[in-house]
C-alpha cells in the first residue's frame, strides 16, 4: 500500500500495489501492522456497503459525536465518487477545512478519515457502490451532521443533486450549532 498523508492531519489517501499476473493482479487493502506504525486506528468495529443506483446521489455530511465518534477507511468498489471529509476538531489548525478525493473502480484508490471528521460522497456514475470500514460501532444517538451545501464549508459538489435522503436536506447550518459542536467535539479532559 502507498499510504500518503492530505493536508489535514491523519487522513489518509491509501493507494494499492497491484502485483500482475496472467489472471489479473493482487493488492492488499488494508493491514493492521501498517496502520498502527503511522499512528492510523486499526480496529474494525463494522464494515458496510451501501449501493447508489444514479448518478449525482448525495449522502452526507455525516458524523458521531465521541466517545463514539469513528474512523473510515471508504473505497468505491464500482463507479466513482467524490468524496469528501471535513476536520470538525476543534483543537486542529485546519478545523472546518476539507478535503476531496475522487475514489471509483479504476484507481481502487482508498480514503482514511480519522476521528471527529464529518464524511460525505456525491456518486458520479450510475450504479455506483462503496465499501467501508468503520473504528466504531453505530451509535444513533450519537450520530449527526452537517448540511452538504452549508456555506461556512464551502463544499464544490460536481453534479447537480440527483438523490438525497431526508435526513440529510435537514440538519442545522454550522451557525446555529457551531458552539455546541465545538463543545461536544472536544478531546475528553484525561488529567480530569
Ligand atoms: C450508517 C448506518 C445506518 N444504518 C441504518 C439506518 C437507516 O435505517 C439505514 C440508512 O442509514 P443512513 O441513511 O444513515 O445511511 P447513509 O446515508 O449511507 O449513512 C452513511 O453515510 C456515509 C456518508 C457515512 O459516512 C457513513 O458513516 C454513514 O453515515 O441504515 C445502520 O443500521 N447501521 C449503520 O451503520
């Protein structure tokens, strides 16, 4: 694997190296031993799929509070996406700012989004698949988001809007939830 840092600190653009033979090639996706010597989480609480049937569906901008809050490792195992992470830690040099990786089925191209990171993706083909795995276990009650088109995140979505779930075209602007997100996103006080 080629595993190189974003310009957010501790997420990751993970790369395969394909070894090819006459039926095709091999690549190894992840690796618990690799991971830990750069610092990345490597346990896997759950791993999910989820299949879009049309280009321009729109899922996010997702996020668990702690002590739930998770890592993903998301790849796009048919189709293409962009995909997008935004650094919610309030202690961070580059809170509220993102980033966008595009990840389809030619690049294999993986996303590691670490802790206290809001997630989304835009589906940029039909019929298009994605696969992740997630640090933690699913916590609806701690479970929120941001909106996809909030202004304070200046997030460039390359299609027009094909699909979104109601949930997602209903969560608060950053303005109105800016202080009580900083507050719950806070790392716990460990002298405390
Ligand atoms: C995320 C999740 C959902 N569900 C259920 C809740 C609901 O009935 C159905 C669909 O859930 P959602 O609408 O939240 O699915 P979705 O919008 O695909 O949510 C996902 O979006 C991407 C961007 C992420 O980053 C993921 O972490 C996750 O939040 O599946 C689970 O049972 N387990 C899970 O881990």
């Amino acid at each position: 694997m080629i595993i190189s840092e974003t310009k957010l600190k501790g997420a990751y653009i993970i790369d395969i190296e394909r070894r090819e033979d006459p039926r095709g090639f091999f690549a190894r996706t992840f690796c618990q031993r690799e991971f830990r010597a750069l610092g990345l989480n490597p346990s896997i609480a759950q791993a999910n799929i989820a299949s879009n049937v049309r280009r321009g569906t729109l899922r996010g901008m997702h996020f668990q509070f702690p002590p739930a809050s998770e890592t993903k490792l998301v790849r796009c195992t048919r189709g293409a996406i962009l995909d997008i992470i935004v650094d919610l830690r309030p202690e961070s040099s580059t809170f509220l700012q993102h980033v966008a990786v595009e990840l389809n089925e030619i690049n294999q191209r993986a996303l590691y989004v670490p802790e206290r990171f809001a997630h989304g993706y835009q589906t940029l083909a039909d019929d298009t698949d994605t696969s992740y795995q997630v640090g933690e276990f699913y916590t609806p009650e701690a479970e929120s988001g941001l909106m996809y088109n909030d202004p304070r995140l200046g997030l460039t979505w390359p299609l027009p809007i094909s699909v979104i779930s109601e949930k997602d075209q209903n969560f608060r602007l950053l303005s109105e939830v800016e202080a009580e997100l900083k507050g719950r996103m806070e790392l716990a006080d460990i002298d405390g």
